[in-house]
C-alpha cells in the first residue's frame, strides 16, 4: 500500500493579521507548513504536495519553508478545503492512500499519522479522521458520532445541537482517505453559503457507506491549532518543551529548560550542558560533553566536542573539538575554530580561519583573516580589512605572535614566528621570524 501526503496551506490566516501567510509564521525556528511536511516525513510519507495560492507559491519564503521533493499545487481560488484538496489529485495518482492535513495542526505527532494509517488500512475504511478530545472545544468542529462509535459528520459549532456541544471531541483536520474514492465524493459536495466547499463533508458520505473510521488522540494538545498570534505562542510553548525534554531523555542537561530555547532540527550530543537563556536555532549541531554558558546564541553552526561557549554568539560558524569562546564574543558568518582554538571575551571574529590552538584575546577583531596555528593574538588587536571600497584579507602564519592592540592594516601577511610589538600598525608583509614594532612597524630584532 502506498500513500501520499497532501497540506492545505492556501488560506490567507485572516485573524494572524499579519501580512505574512499564516502557513509562513514560524514555531520553533520552521514555518508551521515546514512542520506539518517533516511530519509526514518522520511518518514515512515520501510523495508530499503542499496546496497554495498561486502568489504564495511564488515568493521566496514559501519555497524555503519547505524541504526537497516537496510538490506544490495552485489553489486559483480561495473555494474551499474540498476545492484545495481537488488542486492536488493529479499529483496523488499513483497512490493508495492519501493523508490530507492542515497547515497549522503541528502538535500532531508522527506516531499518531502512523498509527491512523495503520487503522485505515486495516479497518478497509473510505475516510479516516483524526479527532482530539481536547479541554476546551469553544469555537472548533465537533465530532458527532454513531452507535458504534464511528463518525458520521463533523459539524460546525453553529450546526451542533446542544448534546454535541457538550462533547469535547473535536476534528483535528487531519485525514486519511481512499484514493481511488475520494474523488467522486469530492464532485457531489455541495458549498455552503459562503461559497466554499467543506471536506469534512467527506466523512458524512463514508458514514452513508458505513466505511468510516476515526483514531481519538487523548492528548488535548493534539487538538490545539493556530488561528491567531495567542495560540501561535501557545504552540511554540508546547514545542518547545517537547523539544527540550527530547533532548533531556537523549542525555543533555539543561540548567533551566523554561528558559532554554531550542528549535527544531537541532543535534545535540550526551553530556552536554546549556545554561539558562540560552537560544540554539535551527540545523545547528554541538557535539558530546559540550559546555555551553548562559545566555548564548548558536544559529546554523557546528559546535564540536568537548567544546565551550560561554555567553557568546555564534552565527553560521563551525567551532572545532575542544575549542572555546569567551562571554559576550561574536563569531559571524563564515568563521572556523580550528580544534583546541581559543577566543576571549568581547572579540569579534568574521569570515576567518582560526588554527588549531591560536588564541585570540579579548576586544579583538578579526575578519577575513586566515591564522595558522599555535598563533596568539594579544588584546585590542584589529585586522583592518575594510578600505572603504573593498574588503581584503590577512594571514597570520603559524606561531606568529601579535601583541596587544596591534592595528593589521590589510592585505598583509604576517610570517611564521614573526612578532609585532604593541600597539604597532602594520601597512607590509613580516618576513618569518621578524620582529617588528611603531607606527608604522620597522624591523627591530636586528637593534
């Protein structure tokens, strides 16, 4: 049996009021229909399709919520969930089963879209839905079942009766259906005053043929959807501790994880620490027996092992085995801590290499530089990159010594063993094994 996913995402999220596509608004660092489609992944549906208006399909932001070899079908108009699921049937042909799902029910878990599946399949049902019995039903469709205990409508709040309003199972909008089947239902459902046609008028068809099936998630967050900016918050509450107690049971310590912001698609290794206040986002990994200090913030980086960063922030880096970074210390786009390299407090590092044991003090600046190993950079040291036109590189070779608050006026090179004294500004290359000092530097290890 084969089966295919399909994510209703053309809505306009009018109550997010926000100019930004409520499938676009992020939870944890991923946009909620980039939740919805790993979802399905990590559930074992490969065959996805994203349904969209055609002017959101278009934009940048849209193709970057989503990951590889996800289709994506125009909704021309805004006609209804039954009109945006017949969007995608020729992308679904080859398949079973289709699972169709919303674009803001994230708190679904991949086990509950298996273990649906799996009751499709085996109760030979035409429609299966998912519904959540849920704390407070205000608002949502009910659920109205039959004496055995199957579905045979979902309602609107307005159409309930005063029994079904006291029922808190609610529809969670995610479905499994009959591939070969669905559509011809599709075909007969009639539209509401509105002029949109429901899908949830699917299920009453499957009912009339006694085919319908429903799985009861008792977890009331299943059914905690994202309509406005209150409940997009209270979604990212609920991921976010999801994802930080994930990580708990796999070994990592968190000093105080209500206050430790971890998004998803984030490794990390055993024994590792992170302090409170800490923000790590998105396809970063830090390795094994990791200390990381308070209030810092990793994005798109690699943290190796053994590694520490104590308050700093570190930006699309890669920090090496046993290497560390200093309170309140920058590392911007582009930057490599060799192993065992070391930077202070309050520097700044850009699009540079650091060698394997080089040491770059505090209040420093170093961009678009490439230092060897064994270097150590003393306090106050800039490389001067930028002439206002263009930005140029520095190589400092290895067991070079720079001293303290020395200005590297680039291009410029400085050899291997070579020294500056302190508070020189270098404007030429230093020979290795030199010693230069002054404004301008000279030669002096001949003096």
């Amino acid at each position: 049996m084969t089966t295919a996913g399909i994510i209703l995402a053309a809505g306009k999220g009018i109550r997010m009021r926000s100019n930004v596509p409520k499938a676009l608004h992020k939870v944890a660092g991923v946009a909620l229909v980039g939740h919805v489609v790993r979802i399905m992944r990590i559930a074992g549906i490969e065959d996805i399709t994203v349904v969209a208006s055609e002017d959101f399909a278009a934009s940048q932001e849209f193709k970057e919520a989503l990951l590889p070899r996800v289709s994506v079908s125009i909704q021309a108009e805004q006609l209804g969930t039954a009109d945006a699921l017949v969007a995608a049937k020729s992308t679904v042909e080859g398949a079973d089963t289709i699972v169709v799902a919303p674009n803001d029910m994230i708190l679904v878990t991949d086990e509950l879209v298996r273990h649906v599946i799996d009751t499709h399949t085996d109760a030979g049902a035409l429609a299966t839905l998912l519904g959540a019995q849920v704390n407070d039903a205000s608002g949502l469709g009910r659920i109205k079942l039959d004496s055995s205990g199957d579905p045979e409508a979902v309602l609107e709040e307005h159409e309930a009766d005063d029994d079904l309003l006291r029922s808190n199972l609610i529809n969670t909008a995610w479905y499994c259906f009959d591939n070969n089947w669905v559509w011809d239902v599709l075909s007969t459902i009639q539209p509401a005053d509105t002029g949109e046609a429901y899908l949830p008028r699917v299920i009453e068809a499957a009912a009339n043929l006694s085919r319908s099936h429903i799985v009861v998630s008792r977890d009331p967050n299943t059914g905690i959807g994202v309509n406005d900016r209150v409940q997009l918050s209270n979604v990212e509450r609920i991921t976010r501790q999801r994802t930080n107690e994930a990580h708990m049971r796999s070994g990592v310590t968190l000093q105080d994880p209500q206050t430790t912001y971890i998004d998803i698609d984030v490794e990390i290794g055993s024994d590792t620490t992170i302090g409170a206040g800490t923000h790590i986002g998105t396809r970063s990994s830090i390795g094994s027996n990791v200390t990381i200090g308070p209030n810092t913030r990793i994005s798109l980086s690699h943290i190796g092992d053994n590694a520490t960063v104590d308050g700093a922030r570190v930006v699309d880096s890669v920090i090496g085995d046993g290497a560390s970074v200093g309170t309140n210390s920058l590392l911007r786009v582009g930057t490599e801590l060799k192993p065992g390299a070391k930077v202070g407090n309050l520097a700044e590092i850009k699009n540079s290499v650091i060698g394997t044991g080089s040491h770059v003090s505090h209040f420093s600046y170093v961009g678009d530089a490439t230092i060897g190993s064994n270097v150590n950079i003393g306090a106050g040291t800039i490389t001067c990159n930028y002439d206002g036109k263009e930005k140029h590189p520095t190589i400092i070779e290895d067991e070079a010594l720079i001293g303290s608050s020395t200005m590297l006026i680039a291009p410029v090179t400085i050899g291997k063993g070579a020294r500056t004294g302190a508070g020189s500004v270098v404007r030429i290359d230093v020979v290795a094994g030199d010693t230069v000092a002054g404004v301008p530097a000279k030669s002096i290890k001949s003096k």
